[in-house]
C-alpha cells in the first residue's frame, strides 16, 4: 500500500540541501492517522510520552553546526502539503542544548508546543524535560484555533494556540535526525501511551485508515460508535539514524 510519508519540515529541508551539505533524515518507524470519513475532522488528540534515553553515538566535528534530534506526534488538514500547519508539539534534543535556548543537561530532552506553518516554525521557548518523567499532550481544536498544551507533573509547562488553517484530518508520529555537521546516532524506541483522538462527526471506520509502518500498537478501538478513538500504546522502535535502511531522507515512500 503507497502511504504518503507526509513530513511537512522536510520540503524546506529538502530545498536547504541544494544550498547545504547538511542532511535530514527521518525514522521509518511511525504510525500515520487518516484522514476521517466524509466531512468529519480530528478535534483532539491527547496521548503521553516518556522521552526515550537521548541519542547514542551522535558527534559533530563543528559545534557551530550542531546535530539535533527531535520527537513528535502532529496533526494537520493535510498528508504532507508544504502550504498547510504542522501542529507538532516536539521534543529536541541537542548536543549542545543551550543552542536551543533550553537548560537541560546533555542526557535530558527538552519539550515546547511548536508549529510548523509555510512561512516558518512557531514555538515557545523549550523547557527541560527530567529523565523519565511521563509528558502528557494536547492538541485540541477551540474556536477555530488549534490549542497545544504540554503537561508535567499535573502542571502545564508550554502551552500554544494558532489559528487553525483548515480542519484537522490526520495525526502521525516521526522523529527526526538533523545532522548539522556530524551524525544523529541512535535513538531508543519508546511509546506513545494512551492516545485517545476524538472526531468530529462519528467515523466507525476510522480504524481502517490507522497505518502501523514499523510500529505496533494495542488495537485502535472506539467505544462509542466511532466518535472517540483509543489505543492503550503505540511502541515505537529504535532507529539507527547513521544506518540508510533505517531511515528515510525522501518525502514519499510505498
Ligand atoms: C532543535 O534544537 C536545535 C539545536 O539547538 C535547533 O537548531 C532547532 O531549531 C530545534 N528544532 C526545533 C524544531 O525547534
Ligand atoms: C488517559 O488520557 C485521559 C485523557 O484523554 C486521561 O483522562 C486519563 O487519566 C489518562 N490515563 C492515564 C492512565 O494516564
């Protein structure tokens, strides 16, 4: 089956190369949501992360042109269309975090709701993220706003809201290498817990249109005649960002 592997980033990353030895490449292990029956759109999405251990073996011969690393699950109107929203609250991860604007240690991650839009990426500033500390998402559709809020602890430790440039029709996870002027390394596999995602309008298909590429989840049901969809997890595989068969640097795959 051809799946779109709609990675709004990449199209600007993609043109950055013919100017820019630097590589992106992405995980081929995610799952990839939608879109809904008829005019039904995704109005929330909430699921809990705990960041995997920070890549391993990632370097950089020059610290100006850092490595970095990043995780998400995002929503958009479109499978990859370089002119809609990415609403992608991220985790990044940097050998060096400060360029990031983010007081983590080097063996933290760092979190903020962040949005990719055409004209470039909106964010808030990233915050450290403890070592195996649970991180619980938002991503809800209020008054024609798209409203990401990232909580820990119980607190709410980044929180955005962007106009909502069409309705929401798909939800999908990747994570991401960006090698600056060394390599990403490897990173950990981890889950994506409790992902509930309501619609709309009812969609008792809606689980047809859930593609596992190289992910396993623990069954997408709903139990409500297809308004409100749940899986307990989604497990996410390690990737070797340094080895091409584990990665993707292109936008569309089959
Ligand atoms: C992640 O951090 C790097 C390194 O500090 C930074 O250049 C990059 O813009 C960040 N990525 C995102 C999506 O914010
Ligand atoms: C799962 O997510 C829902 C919100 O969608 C929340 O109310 C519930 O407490 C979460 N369950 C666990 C075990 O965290």
């Amino acid at each position: 089956m051809r799946y779109s592997y709609a990675l709004v980033p990449l199209v600007s990353a993609m043109q950055a190369m013919a100017i820019d030895p630097d590589t992106w490449y992405f995980g081929n292990s995610l799952f990839y949501l939608g879109p809904p029956s008829g005019n039904s759109a995704i109005t929330k999405a909430t699921y809990s992360i705990v960041p995997p251990t920070v890549p391993s073996g990632a370097k950089v011969s020059n610290t100006k042109d850092q490595v970095w690393v990043s995780v998400w699950v995002g929503a958009s109107s479109s499978a990859g269309d370089d002119n809609t929203n990415l609403y992608q609250p991220i985790f990044n991860w940097s050998l060096d975090q400060e360029s990031q604007g983010c007081s983590a240690s080097v063996d933290e991650w760092c979190v903020a709701a962040s949005t990719f839009t055409p004209s470039g990426q909106l964010g808030q500033p990233y915050v450290t993220v403890p070592n195996n500390t649970p991180v619980d998402f938002e991503i809800a559709v209020e008054n024609e706003k798209v409203v990401q809020t990232v909580i820990m602890d119980g607190k709410v430790v980044s929180k955005e809201s962007d106009a909502l440039d069409s309705p929401l029709k798909y939800l999908y996870s990747s994570n991401e290498c960006y090698t600056g002027s060394g390599n990403c390394g490897s990173l950990a596999g981890y889950y994506i817990n409790n992902l509930t995602v309501t619609l709309s309008a009812a969609d008792s298909k809606f689980d047809q249109v859930m593609a596992l590429n190289g992910v396993t989840d623990d069954g997408f049901t709903s139990s409500d005649g297809g308004l409100t969809w749940h899986t307990e997890w989604v497990k996410v595989n390690s990737v070797d960002f340094d080895s091409s068969s584990a990665v993707k640097s292109d936008f569309s795959s089959s």
